[in-house]
C-alpha cells in the first residue's frame, strides 16, 4: 500500500514510522497529485485548492483496474470497503 503525503518529509517519515505496513510518499509540491489529476480547485475552508483522498488499486502488471475519488473531500472509504473493492477487481489477490 502506497500513500501519498502533501505534507513534508518530515511528516511522511513520522506517518511511516507509525504505519509500518504503508510505503509513504511526500508530495509536498504537489506534483505528483497534479499529475494525477487529485486537486479539487478552492474546495479548502481557506478557499485553496486541495487534494482529494483518491484511492486507486492497481494490479501487480500496473494496471488501474478501479479508482474512487469522492465529491467531498472528507469522505473517506472504510478499511472494509477497500476491502470489497480488492475483492470485486483484483480477484485472486492474497
């Protein structure tokens, strides 16, 4: 599991060191969640723009085979939905 940090070094570190079973990224630029496609134009309370929580499952070839990207930038999916939705795209998957 890979998750991306739009905070700095630091805090992707100390998110790593706390979850050990997650890969964390730091994306403080943004670049990557440019790239991606992830920023929700002035959807912050300060009416900056933010990244939305943006799950995407990608097989062990690379391939995208499901993405979820709320309307709202609170919600967040369940540890049993992502679940579910490993098991409905990604069959076989340990």
């Amino acid at each position: 599991m890979i998750a991306i940090s739009v905070e700095g070094l630091d805090a992707a570190r100390q998110t790593q060191a706390d979850f050990a079973h997650l890969l964390v990224l730091a994306d403080k630029e943004r670049g990557l969640s440019e790239a991606a496609g992830l920023l929700q134009a002035h959807a912050a309370p300060d009416g900056s723009d933010v990244d939305t929580p943006t799950t995407i499952l990608v097989d062990r070839h690379g391939l995208v085979r499901w993405l979820y990207r709320p309307r709202a930038v609170l919600a967040r999916l369940s540890p049993d939905e992502v679940l579910q939705a490993i098991d409905a795209h990604i069959p076989g998957t340990p």
